[in-house]
C-alpha cells in the first residue's frame, strides 16, 4: 500500500460494474506507486557516484510540497465555504502529520537503508497485517484465531526477510543499517494503520478530496518544517545539483505518483468494488522488484523470496477471512 496511504480509507458504497477504463486506472496506479520505490530510490541512495543522494526528509518534503500545490484550490472553496469545522480541520493536520510527515520520513528511510524490492514487500506485505492487529488493540475489530495464525505467520515472514542481511553475512555495520531500515518500514505499515483507523473514526463525513488535500498540506509542512530543523542534514541547495535522471524521478514522486496515481485510484474505486480493488495493490512488490531489478540492478536473495511468500499467504488468510466473515 506505500502511496496508497493517499488515498482515502473510507469505504465506498455501491458501485457500478468494473470497466476496462477502471482496470486500466487500476493498473496505472499500482505500476506507479510500484515504480515509486524506484524513484525514491535513485534519489535517496544514487549508485552513480556523482548523483547527490537526498535525505529522507528532504525528499519527502520537496515531494510533497509540489503534490499539495494541486490541492490548494479544492482545499481553499472548502474553507470559504464553511464545509469543515474547525475541530475537524485540526484532526486533519494531526492527521497530516502522522499520514506523510512520520509515514514518509519512516518509509523513506527504510528504501534508504534496504533496497526498493524489499521495502515496498515490506510495506504493502504488513499495512493490512498491522491494521488487523491495531483494529484488534483499539476494539474497532475482532481477531479470530485463524488471523493470529496469519499475524505469526507474516511476523515469520517479516523476520526472514529483515535478517536476510546477516544471514549472508555482509558486514556488521551493512547489517545494523539494514535492520535499522527494516525496523522503520514495520513501524511504517503501523502509521498507516494508525491513521487508517483515526480517519475512519473521525473523518467519515469528509470528502477524499479534502481528507486528502488538508493532510498533504500539512503533512508537507511538518517535513519542512523537520528539515530545516537539520539544516546540516538537509541541505535544500542539493536540488540544485540533480542530475536530470533525478529530477525526472522526482517530478514522478510528486506529480505521477502523488496526484495522477490517486485520482485514477480513486476514479477506479467508484466503478469497482473496494476489496477487488485492493487486491490490485499486491501487485506493487512485483512492480518494484521488476523495476529494480532492471533498472537498479538490485537482487532478492533466497532468505527474501521465502520471507515475500510467507507475508502473501498471511494477507491471503486476513482477506479470505474477512470475506468470510462479510459474506
């Protein structure tokens, strides 16, 4: 799920019979949050030594700074309008905050530190898996016995994949920056639950478009605001040494990725059923390990694919279970 935290949690009521225009939106937005890590990548941790290599939190708030310009008419006729209280627009920022400025800096850290096939199969392998257990820990949700069973068998999975490292024995220090970044992609996957769960309980009478829209812009905000913070760590006169790859590879972070991919999502969710269209969202590991694959020649070693498979028959439990219990 990575970028689809931008998107909105809330269910969708009926909808009309799934098009080829609605697969196809589908199919754009996961090959692009898919290509994401990618992106991220490139600019977090450039292999050519020339590259500059941003920080996470200096990525993040370029990225978002640019998505939240699009938002800032729609979010503006909100508040001339009075369609939002002020109690809700203050959840929004605090929303924001956990949703892109933690999210993010969280997510950007773990590609950073790992590579972009493991990070997007850490993080869209453990969002449902964590959402199920804070739904459990919050009384929002119920968890059966065969979920527990799936949430061990994912933390398994999970496990192998972060110890991979030190099974093939690359270095000690390699091996602590590794277990470092995995550690923040799973508690990056319990943000997003977190915050999955907060706006389903307070934002149900709010539009996708304001929910998202309010949040970018603050979420944007509390990046900058950390990365002026660390002047020393986040030098913003690096975006003026990009290579052209980079600045590419940013523009599709903030405009493809940011804007583009959650319209067609969102476009899609109104023609198909929610749960079908989740389903699409797997489908984002094999785009990013593809393309990094190609692209950054990054490899899965044996430990990783075991892992990867232990996550998916975990999800697959969770969703065949909680179709069971909807049917």
């Amino acid at each position: 799920m990575s970028d689809t935290g931008l998107t909105s949690p809330h269910a969708t009521g009926a909808v009309a019979r799934p098009t080829l225009l609605a697969y196809a939106c589908l199919s754009f937005a996961v090959i692009a949050w898919g290509g994401s890590f990618v992106a991220a990548r490139l600019l977090l941790r450039p292999s050519s030594p020339g590259d500059v290599a941003l920080s996470p939190t200096l990525l993040a708030a370029a990225r978002f700074s640019l998505a939240s310009v699009f938002f800032i008419v729609p979010l503006g006729k909100t508040i001339v309008r009075r369609q939002v209280s002020r109690g809700d627009f203050l959840r929004l920022a605090g929303l924001g905050l956990l949703a892109y400025t933690v999210y993010f800096w969280l997510q950007y850290t773990g590609v950073q530190q790992t590579s972009a096939g493991i990070a997007s199969i850490l993080v869209v392998g453990l969002i449902p898996l964590a959402t199920a257990l804070l739904s459990r820990l919050t009384g929002t949700g119920q968890l059966n016995r065969t979920q527990v069973v799936a949430l061990l068998l994912g933390f398994l999975g999970v496990s192998i994949v972060a110890l991979q490292q030190g099974l093939a024995g690359l270095g000690a220090e390699r091996d602590a920056n590794f277990a470092f970044g995995a550690l923040c992609l799973v508690a990056n996957a319990i943000v997003f639950a977190l915050y999955s769960i907060l706006s389903k309980r307070w934002m149900r009478a709010i539009s996708p478009i304001t929910l998202t829209g309010a949040t970018m812009l603050s979420g944007a905000l509390g990046l900058i605001l950390l990365s002026l913070a660390d002047p020393s760590a986040n030098r913003w006169s690096d975006f003026g040494r990009l290579t052209g790859m980079q600045i590419i590879a940013l523009l599709f972070l903030a405009l493809v990725c940011s804007v583009a991919a959650y319209f067609a999502y969102n476009f899609a969710l109104t023609k198909t059923p929610a749960d079908r269209a989740a389903l699409f969202v797997y489908f984002e590991p094999v785009v990013a390990v593809a393309l990094g694959t190609a692209l950054l020649d990054e490899r899965l070693s044996w430990q990783s694919l075991l892992g990867t498979l232990l996550i998916a028959a975990s999800v697959l439990i969770v969703h065949r279970a909680r179709s069971a219990e909807q049917s």
